[in-house]
C-alpha cells in the first residue's frame, strides 16, 4: 500500500541558480521534519501544505484539503491525532 501524507513547508531552500538544481523544502508533519524535493509543486511556497509521498510534494493543498486528509488518516487508525492547527475549535475530532 503506498500513503501519502499532508505536512506543511517551514523552511526552503533555493537553488544558487537556474543549473538544474531542484527546490527542497523542509515539510513538518507533526513535529517530525523531513527535506522533500519540491520538483513536481514548484508552486509551492513557504506555509503551503504540501501532500508527500516518497520523499516527493506531488501536490499542493489547502489547509482544508489538508485537515480533511488528516481526519481520514486518523479514522483509519494510521496516525494518533490530527496537527493542533488543523483541528477546528467546535469538531468532535477525538
């Protein structure tokens, strides 16, 4: 089974140049934190949520799309809890 997970981008780090050299952004996936390359999203930014698969974003997401993932990892048993800052204030989430 292959999984991909969302994490949000807190560090990059550009290229020197334009030689080839790809963009890496470190992605945090509930305080875990992990380089990815970002050649396949190269429109993603700093604080973009990111979905990633085998060291690779192969999407951008929004916060919502993010959280809605989340929710389905959690109710697979997969993952303990969904990021503090994705759960919303009223869900029953638990």
């Amino acid at each position: 089974m292959c999984l991909a997970v969302p994490g949000k981008i807190i560090d990059l780090k550009e290229p020197p140049d334009e030689g080839g050299a790809e963009r890496i952004g470190t992605v945090d996936f509930q305080g875990s934190r992990l380089d990815v390359s970002l050649a396949f999203t190269p429109e993603a930014r700093l604080g973009d949520w990111v979905l990633v698969h085998a060291g690779f974003s192969i999407n951008t997401l929004t916060a919502e799309d993010a959280r809605e993932t989340w929710h389905y990892l959690k109710e697979a048993d997969l993952v303990a809890e969904i990021p503090a800052e994705l759960k919303q204030p009223s869900s029953d989430e638990s």
